[in-house]
C-alpha cells in the first residue's frame, strides 16, 4: 500500500493536490482538509468470482427487531424505537442536552435487559457518572473513556453488549490511518468499522456527532451517507424547550419531531406542546399573535412576537429570532407597499417565544399581524388564530393542512381564524382589526 497526502473540501468534497485557503471548485473558505489516498497499484484477482444467487423481492421477509426505548417521544422520531442492527447519529449544539438524552436513552436498554457499553472519548468516567448521579439513573451503564478504535471494537468483542454509544464520532482515532483524529479519513474509517460491528454483531449503535458554526453537522458529508438514522437536537440552550428531529431515516418517516422541556431531571417529554408554548402568554396583548404550525405530523400552537419603535437615526433595525430574517423584510416590504402601516422610520423585532425556530410559510400572515398591531397599539382577540403565506403582490395564500390546524386551535379554545378564507390580501386583513 502506498499512501499519499491530498486535500479534500468538506462542502463539496473536491479533492486538491495542496492546500488553499480557498476551494476552487465551490469558493468556500478554509474548508480543505487533508485526507490520504492509496496510489499504489492494485494487486490482480487471479481467482473467479462465483455468481451470488439471487432472492424474489415478494419471496422475502422483512423482520427487523424494535427496541422500544419508552421515551415515547424519542421513539415516535426514530419510528418505534431503535432497529436491533442500525447505526443512528446524534448531532446538536454544545450544552444542548445531547449528553442527557444519551444516558436517559442507555437507562431505558439497561431496563429492557441490555448491556450498554458508553464509549466517552471527550468525558472522564467520572462526569459522566457524576450526571448520571444527577439524572437519578438506576440501571447499570459499563462506562470507558477511550478514543482508539481497535481498543474499543476489543472490548466490544469481549463484553458482548446489547447497544452501543460513542461519543463523540470525531474524537475517536484508529492506526491503521496516517491522520489526525476528527479528520475525513479517520471520521469515514472510524464509522465504517462500527457499521460492520452493528450489522455484523445485530448491535444497536449510537454516535454521538459535533455541529459547526453554522449549526450543521461537523466533518465530512460521507458520515451521513453512513450511518441509518440523523438526529438533529435542537433548541436554544437558554430556553427549556427542545426539538428532536431526523434528516435522515432507513427505518421510518423524517418529518416526525419530537418535543422535551429541559428541567433539574433531566430532558422531559411534552405531551401537550401547545399548551406550554402558550403558557404563561399575558391577556390582550399588543403585538402579539397565534400561529398554528406544522411540525412533521403533529399541530403546534406558537406565540410570535413584534414590536416597533421610533429609530433614533438612519439606520433601520431589522432583527428576528426564530424566524428567517430575509422573510421579514420581504414582509415589511409588503406592508409599506399595500397598506397604510408605515415602517420607514421605525425599527422592528420579531421574535418566536419559546426558542422555537419556524420556517414554514403559514407564519407570514402571522408576522405581518403582529407588526401591525405593535405599530398601531392595537391588541388582536385573544382568541383569534392567524395561518397564511403572504405573497409579493400583497395576496394571501392557502396553507397544508387548514383543518388539521383549525382543530388543534379549537381544541385551545381558539374560535376565530384568520386565513386565506377570510382576507384575500394583507390590506384586508389589515383593515379587518386596525382601521
């Protein structure tokens, strides 16, 4: 085997003879990063391959094992609960509660009657062991701090375990790669060989992965290609609330979510989200409206937030928290242009309570709403629910879902609604509360 250095980038894996600053393919910035290939020549098969026979698809027999963890919204996310030989990765802010939901996750197999093996290549034995403390963790959970591959696929193979976590992916190092650990070949090396332990043993394993500033998954995008399921923990770590979702799922749906409140005890599971998001909201008050949203199946009832006030110069503030700032604008835009809510000397903020990050479009009408009523002093009902896509030429468009929506506010105690049903355009919803 001969070995021989090159450079890869990590947005759009382009591969480069020497290091840049830049990559010339897609213009990202200090994204090379060394990697080795094998340049030497292959060796030729001199023996025949044999012909594999072949299986009919309706001859076959699907039987995957489920272990139901009891985190029931955990298990809704991963779609009933982990697969007895699938490899899932959990990726999330620093502080987010990954660590929490990791060991809660190793209490509810060490219940079930698994052995649980917690690999920590960034912890010491004894933090860990401290939070567990904290967690009031009551079943056993066998604890090792190592970063070296062929010392934990050893103890793997001797203790024989029932599942399997790793934290993290990009600490963990193996010799039989000329690099440093966190880099494309050690990360791709490191998770193919626990792939085959997974499938080859029928061991659940858990990664535990790394975000970058950006808040996407840190390292290279071939680690997504491995591994079966991608769990995405979200949140702002200031805030109680928590979303786990999946980009990624070989075994079930990605458009489930589940939602945990961050408390002394550890991540708790919400079984009325609405109602906490709500919880709290003062009486009439202005600037404030209720969106129904979407989130994967299932129906929230969130609180988004505006206010407005007189710019002290030139410059125009536009800040938003949870929701897209360029679609703020585009809103702002909307409303100087078809309505007589004027924003040209006036800062605006909106904010999503809760941490709540929402990107759908049912929001627009939503945010229009609050900014004109901060603007104009004037509170909405409180029992009026807003839903709709606001459209450049002032139009307001139908949503998914509507009754799914609808019913979810009702069930609240919600008994107006604002859509497409009952104002065309933003000027006539506009009109309808504030002229």
């Amino acid at each position: 085997m001969k070995l021989k250095a090159i450079y890869v980038c990590t947005k759009c894996n382009a591969q480069s003879p020497k290091w840049g600053g830049q990559c010339l393919d897609c213009n990202a910035w200090n994204s090379l990063v060394e990697d080795v290939v094998n340049i030497g020549k292959k060796e030729k098969q001199l023996t025949a391959v044999a012909a594999k026979p072949t299986i009919s698809i309706e001859n076959m027999e699907i039987k995957k094992e489920r272990l139901v963890t009891g985190i029931s919204e955990f298990d809704r996310v991963v779609g009933g609960g982990f697969v007895s030989d699938s490899m899932a990765l959990l990726v999330g802010d620093p502080g987010i509660g990954k660590s929490t939901l990791t060991l809660q996750i190793c209490d509810r197999m060490a219940a079930i009657g698994r052995k649980v093996l917690y690999f920590s290549g960034e912890e010491s034995v004894d933090q860990i062991s401290s939070r567990a403390k904290r967690l009031k963790i009551k079943n056993p959970i066998n604890l090792l701090n190592l970063n070296s591959l062929e010392s934990i696929l050893a103890t793997i193979e001797a203790e024989k375990p029932g599942f399997v976590v790793v934290d993290s992916v990009q600490v963990m190092a193996s010799d039989e790669v000329v690099s440093q650990a966190g880099s494309i070949s050690q990360v791709r090396y490191v998770t193919e060989q626990l792939m085959q332990v997974a499938k080859q043993k029928n061991i659940p394993i858990l990664l535990i992965g790394h975000v970058n500033k950006e808040g996407n998954l840190a390292g290279p995008q071939v680690l997504t290609h491995l591994v079966d399921t991608v769990l995405f923990l979200e949140g702002d770590r200031f805030h109680q609330f928590r979303l786990l979702r999946t980009t990624k799922n070989r075994f079930g749906a990605v458009d489930e979510v589940g939602v945990f409140q961050m408390n002394e005890k550890g991540l708790e599971e919400v079984s009325n989200p609405s109602a906490l998001f709500l919880e709290g909201r003062a009486e009439n008050p202005v600037g404030s409206v209720i969106v129904p949203v979407l989130e994967g199946t299932r129906t929230f009832l969130v609180e988004v937030q505006a206010l407005t006030n007189y710019a002290q110069s030139d410059y125009l503030k536009r800040t938003a928290s949870g929701v897209d700032l360029n679609r703020l604008n585009i809103i702002i835009a909307v409303l100087e242009r078809y309505t007589k809510i004027k924003l040209d000397s006036s800062n605006v903020f909106v904010n999503v309570v809760g941490g709540l990050k929402l990107n759908e479009p049912a929001v627009d009408l939503a945010i229009a709403m609050a900014i004109a009523s901060s603007k104009t002093k004037k509170p909405l009902p409180s029992d009026l629910a807003v839903m709709g896509e606001v459209g450049l030429s002032g139009e307001i468009r139908n949503v998914t879902q509507m009754q799914k929506r609808i019913k979810e506010a009702e069930k609240l105690g919600f008994k107006q609604i604002l859509s497409f049903s009952q104002a065309k355009t933003v000027e006539q919803a506009v009109k309808m509360f504030f002229v």
